[in-house]
C-alpha cells in the first residue's frame, strides 16, 4: 500500500491519482493530509506538494489539481528522455515534471473546455490539441509517465507491490449503414436507382438490380465473414449500429425493418451489440434514449455502450447526455481522420467533469485507429505499417489497443480489399 501525502485532498487529485496508481500501474493507494499519519507509515509515500516534508519520496505539485474551474494555461511541450511531457517542476522533485497535472490535464480534455474552432460537424479537430501541435499524438504519454515514475518509484522501494496488466485488444464494428442496396424500402431504393441511372453509374445500377433479384449478396452484408474472423482469432468485438429514423446525416436501414432487426438479433449471439447514436440525437437527450430503449427491446439485454456518430463529442455536454441516458461505457474518444491518443492514453478511464468538479459514472474507452484515417493509403503494406506505430506504442504499456472498422468500408468496393486487410490487421495486431 502506498501512501501519498498532500496538502490538500481535492476531486482532482484522488481522480489522477486512482488513474495513474490504480488503473495503470496496479498500485493500491491511500491518501493522508497529516503529518504524522505520513511519518509513522512503515511502508511506501510519497509527497505530492508544495515542499517536502523530510527527505522522503517528493514529486513538486503544480496547482492544477488544487485549483477550480478552467483557465487558459500557458503551456510548454518538453523532452523527458525520449517522451514529450509537460509542466515542469524544480528541485528537490524526484522527477522533472509534474505528470499527473499533465495527465490530468490531457484525460479531461481540458483544452476543449477553452475557446477553439469547431469543424462542419461540431467536434474539437485534431489540428488545434496540444498533442498534434507538438507532435506527441501517436504516443500514449501518460501510460508511458506513468511507467516512468514507476520506475523511479521502485528505486527507492525496490519492494512495492505493482499488479502488471495485460495487454487487451477490442476490434469495434460501426455500421451506421448495414445495407448499400437491400431493405431500404421502395421509396428510397426506386430513388437510389433513379439517381444512379442519372449519374450514369451504370455499375451500382447493375449491383443493385442484382441484390434485388438475389443473385449476388448486398456488399455491405459482411457479417457472417467478420464473426468467423472475430471467432478464428478469439477476440473481443462490438458491432455499434444505429438504430434511427431518417435524417440527412443518418440513412440507415430502417429500425421498424424486420430483416433489420433479424440481423441485429443474429450477431448479438456471437458478438456484443451496441448503439452508433444517430447524428440528430446529438443534442436530443431523449432521442437518444429512445434509441437506446428501441435497441434494447431489440436484443432483448440492456445497451451500456455507446458510440457518437461521426466521433463527435461535446465536452462536457455528450457525457452528461450519455450519463443521463444510463451509459456505462463511450467508445468514442478519437479523431475519425487522425490515427493517435486523442487523451493521451491507451487505458479506459472515468469522464471527468470539470465544470462541476466531479468524476461522471461513465467509462471512456480512447481508441487509436480509425479506417477513414487510412483512406489516403497506397497499399495494404502501408496501412499495415501504420497500424503497427500504434500497436507497438500500445503493447509497451500492456494497454488497450482499439481499432474502429465501419462495415461500409470493409464491404466497399476500393482498390485495396479491406476485408481481406482486416483479417490481416486481427492475425497480426491482436496479441
């Protein structure tokens, strides 16, 4: 047990200190304020504060976990042997920078509390995040801090007890369009078909003429073969798919469709099924319920885990909706164009609202790849070797390696075959 001493026990610091101790490294951990708790435990402390108290185990706190509310920091990105890292601190600290203000800082996503600009759909872009900025995006840095302290940690206690993880890998399925062709109704498959005739697309024309009369199968219709990869290669697999009416950002299969709701009912005995929230319930705290309920009724077990269409994410407010509607687990911290540890981390970890200064009942689990961040590769060789930069960044920390695959791509018709590069990318990356 390892005791750590402040000043001051705030919802900051025991949030941090639970992530980097408990979470990451296995450590279990007490808190104490006073100075003659610190001076008579025998084993293990350390101080996080201002000064320190002896000759003890010292890491010099920044104020940022002491402190309430939001502010524009003034931040500089340095070199801590070989990882960047920020918030410097002076001597005597044990270690140059003050990590968990860092992590914390990074895990809350406090830089999208403060002003920036939006992209079209809403969401914080990659472009304006600290980690882009000073190219530290690939890198799960407060996995790898964490790790780094422990390190100094153990130089001083040789003997403290460290619970090692595992590494785990999660293969996510987003359909948010389960079918090109089939069970789009007449109105919406005589209009497709109007369309492609218009735009001279002749060979959708002739693909959708096909799934039609049942000649070939609905490109799209990849279920079956990704079940069999994901049972193959013993991984853990959710299948996210929307369940909503029409809207201009949302053009599922309908979810009053019997086939449908067949299919949904069918990978639910293989996999676990989810919600892709539609795009309208953005904003609509009880659309997104609905949905909820709808999906639910559907494979006849509760939904805890959702997904935001498009990735979008407003903090504070998509978690406050998503706590609302009863979510346990998000699957949605990432960039959709962008590879890399949007918070810094490749461990799940709980919302932390900072505008109420409170620990939120949900789990984010931050992913680090995204296909449409791979459209603009050349070859399977490429994609390849650009999932391996965040598998092997992941697998250095036994963290949680995440991959979002949309079964529109992977039923596409691309010069690259997907289906055929996502049975590659399991075989490889899920060990």
């Amino acid at each position: 047990m390892l005791l750590i001493y402040t000043h001051k026990i705030t919802s900051r610091f025991s949030y941090t200190m639970k992530q980097i101790f408990t979470r990451i490294l296995g450590i279990d951990i007490i808190f104490t304020t006073k100075v003659e708790d610190f001076i008579k435990h025998t084993g293990p402390k350390i101080t996080y504060s201002k000064q320190p108290l002896q000759n003890e185990f010292f890491v010099r706190s920044k104020d940022l976990l002491f402190v309430h509310g939001i502010t524009d920091l003034q931040i500089t990105v340095e070199e801590w042997e070989g990882t960047a890292c920020f918030f410097r601190t002076s001597e005597p600290s044990a270690i140059p920078y003050d990590i968990f203000a860092a992590s914390f800082y990074l895990l809350t996503r406090y830089e999208e509390y403060l002003p920036y600009l939006k992209d079209v759909h809403g969401r914080f872009p990659p472009s304006e995040s600290i980690a882009y900025k000073n190219n530290f995006l690939r890198v799960p840095v407060v996995d790898i801090w964490a790790y780094k302290f422990l390190d100094k940690l153990k130089e001083r206690f040789p003997a403290i007890d460290s619970r090692e993880r595992k590494f785990r890998f999660t293969s996510i399925i987003d359909v948010t369009s389960s079918h090109c062709f089939a069970h789009r109704g007449p109105m919406r498959s005589i209009a497709g078909l109007l369309y492609d005739i218009g735009t001279f697309k002749l060979k959708r024309v002739v693909q959708r003429t096909s799934v039609w009369l049942k000649i070939r199968k609905d490109p799209y219709n990849n279920y079956e073969s990704l079940i069999e990869i994901h049972r193959k290669f013993q991984i853990k697999s959710i299948f996210f798919f929307q369940f909503a009416n029409y809207s201009t950002y949302d053009k599922n299969v309908s979810p009053e469709n019997n086939n449908f709701k067949y299919l949904i009912k069918s990978v639910a005995d293989y996999s676990l099924v989810s919600l892709a929230a539609s795009y309208s319930s953005f904003m609509d705290i009880e659309l997104l319920k609905e949905e909820k309920k709808r999906l639910s009724n559907v494979v006849n077990r509760p939904i805890n885990n959702s997904r935001m269409r498009y990735n979008r994410v407003d903090i504070p407010h998509t978690y406050r909706n998503l706590v609302e509607a009863e979510f346990t687990d998000d699957y949605t911290m990432g960039y959709t164009h962008e590879m890399g540890f949007k918070a810094g981390t490749c461990t799940p970890f709980n919302f932390y609202d900072i505008t109420i200064e409170e620990q939120q009942p949900i789990k984010v689990h931050p992913f680090a790849v995204h296909d449409y961040a791979l459209l603009n590769s050349y070859s399977e060789e490429e994609i390849l070797e650009k999932i391996k930069i965040y598998y092997d960044q992941v697998k250095k920390v036994n963290g949680h390696f995440i991959t979002i695959f949309s079964n529109e791509l992977l039923g596409g018709e691309q010069e690259i075959n997907w289906l055929n590069l996502y049975q590659k990318v399991i075989q490889k990356y899920h060990v």
